[in-house]
C-alpha cells in the first residue's frame, strides 16, 4: 500500500502471512490515504460482524476502513493446539498452548505496519476492545485513537456475564448453516437490549455470511478465544500505560459484560470519557449505529 489516492472501496478479502506464521485475513474499505479506522470484533466475530451500513457510514466520513479476522475465525488462521475442555473454561485454567490477547494484538499491529498506513484510530468491540486495549498499550506508535465498545479489564470482579447468558454460550455448538442461523437469532435476542432490538432478517444474513466464511471448526475456535482472555488475566495495570485519547462506549443492560467492565476500563485509561447509553445491550444494530458512529468520529476530530 503506497498511501496514494487510489481508492479501494468495496474490496474482496485480502491475505497476509505474519512473520509469527499467522495468516490474517483482512478487507479495506474507502480511499487509500485516508485516516484509517481499524475495526476489531468480538468473540467468534469475523470481520463481516461489522455491517455494511456502519462500514459505508464511516468511510462516508472520509475514512480508510480496516477490518480483519481474529485467529479462529472467519478467514485467517485457525491454530493447531486442541481447544480448552469444557471443565478447563469454568475453572479458567487454560493450557500451556493458549495464545493470549497479548498475541492478538500484534496480529494486527503487524498487519497495520504492513499495510503502511501509519498510526491508526482503533475500533473494538468486546473481545475486540480488550485488543484493542491491548494494541494501545504496547504499541503506542501504531495507535491514534482508542474505542472500546462493551469491552472490560480482565479483572473477574467486574465484566461478568450473567447466569442467563453463560446458560445459553453453553449450549451445544450448531452443526449446519440452519442450527447457526437459529442459534445467532436466539443469542443476538437475548443480548439486544431493551432499546435498540436485533432485526431478524438482518442477523439472519448475518449469521449465514459467517458460517460460510468460517474456514476450520468455530466451536473450538470460540473456545480458544475465550482461553485466550482467560490466560490474560486482570489487565488493569496494562491499561494504565495507554496515553492516547480513549472513549469508552457501553450500554446499560449488557447481559454479556456487565456495565461495570465500561466503568472500570474508563477508570483504567487516564483521561478516558466513558458513554453509558441507555437501553443498548451487548449488540450494535444498525438502529443504534449511527449514533455510536457520530461518537466515534467526534472522538476522532478531536485527535
């Protein structure tokens, strides 16, 4: 990428081999040159979680969208070491192999010193806050900005899910595109808030866009990832080490992470704004979009 004004709207996904041997699998979306917004997902949330909606609004405003997958899902890597038992996750001992959200963010630190657009806005959504957090704070010099949407700390005494949700992540993993469907509908109506509800048939794509971009096994995928928050521990300290303007965005009837893991994230980041928003839960439909994208960009301008 040579940073000139070639535009590279409405890309095809694009590949890259880390030199830790990940492969990455990403999209760019707007003009070349442009500021660029990198968006990290949440768990088991490949870059298509993003809907096209929130990608047009922003590259609307005259930015360069980046969007990748996580390792274990979507496109990119999906690791070779056996997923954690279930009785490893309740107990939150992960095994010896489990990468962390440490490796995670150098997965796309690297992708953003390959991709030579210089320091960049960052974007994330639970899981992908916390590596977006994490990007923030051991690679200052990649980071302009930080959002942090519906994320937390790692300290196990905020963020927590409750009974209902572990209840319903605990469920038998689908095996074809129908059960995923199905399974996407009832997790997402759980998850949705009182506010800003999930649109069916929107999710209903959504959920088959996935499954058909998930190239290994996503239900150990899923659990790898967890095992890769689990094994990172309390962050509280880490997050004292981000100087870069931070926004902390999260709803208050999140059953995922509770709304104490915003709270305590914004406390973390020195000079962190937090944003409550009234009704939203742990979901980003395109009803509640606009509003979490004129946040985002007004934090932006102020850089």
């Amino acid at each position: 990428m040579t940073g000139t004004s070639e535009a590279v709207t409405a890309s095809p996904d694009r590949f890259l081999r880390l030199p830790n041997g990940a492969r990455v699998c990403y999209r760019l979306d707007g003009e070349a040159g442009a500021p660029p917004v990198l968006l990290l997902g949440g768990l088991g949330e490949d870059l298509s979680a993003w809907s096209p909606h929130f990608v047009d609004t922003l590259v609307s405003r005259g930015l360069l969208v980046i969007r990748m997958d996580n390792r274990d899902c979507g496109r990119s890597t999906y690791v070779t070491s056996p997923p954690p038992s279930v009785l490893r996750q309740v107990l939150a001992r992960p095994r010896h192999d489990a990468y962390t959200l440490a490796d995670l963010a150098l997965d796309s630190a690297l992708l953003l010193e390959h991709l030579e657009v210089g320091p960049a806005h960052l974007v994330g959504r639970s899981m992908g806050g916390m590596i977006a957090q994490s990007i923030a704070a051991r690679y200052p010099k990649s980071t302009r900005s930080l959002v942090s949407i519906y994320s937390t700390t790692g300290d196990p005494r905020v963020g927590r899910p409750t009974a209902s949700t572990k209840l319903l992540l605990a469920s038998s993993p689908p095996r074809t595109r129908a059960q995923a469907v199905r399974a996407h509908l009832r997790l997402t109506a759980h998850l949705a808030g009182t506010r800003y509800p999930a649109d069916e048939v929107a999710e209903a794509v959504h959920a088959v866009i996935t499954w058909d971009r998930t190239a290994g096994d996503g239900a150990a995928g899923i659990a790898r990832q967890i095992q890769a928050i689990q094994a990172s521990g309390d962050r509280t300290a880490e997050l004292g080490a981000v100087t870069t303007p931070t926004l902390v965005i999260h709803g208050d009837r999140d059953l995922m992470v509770d709304p104490s893991g915003g709270h305590a994230t914004a406390i973390a980041v020195a000079g962190a704004r937090l944003l409550v928003v009234p009704g939203m839960g742990h979901h980003l439909p395109d009803s509640l979009a606009d509003h979490v994208i004129g946040e985002i960009a007004d934090h932006i301008a102020t850089v």
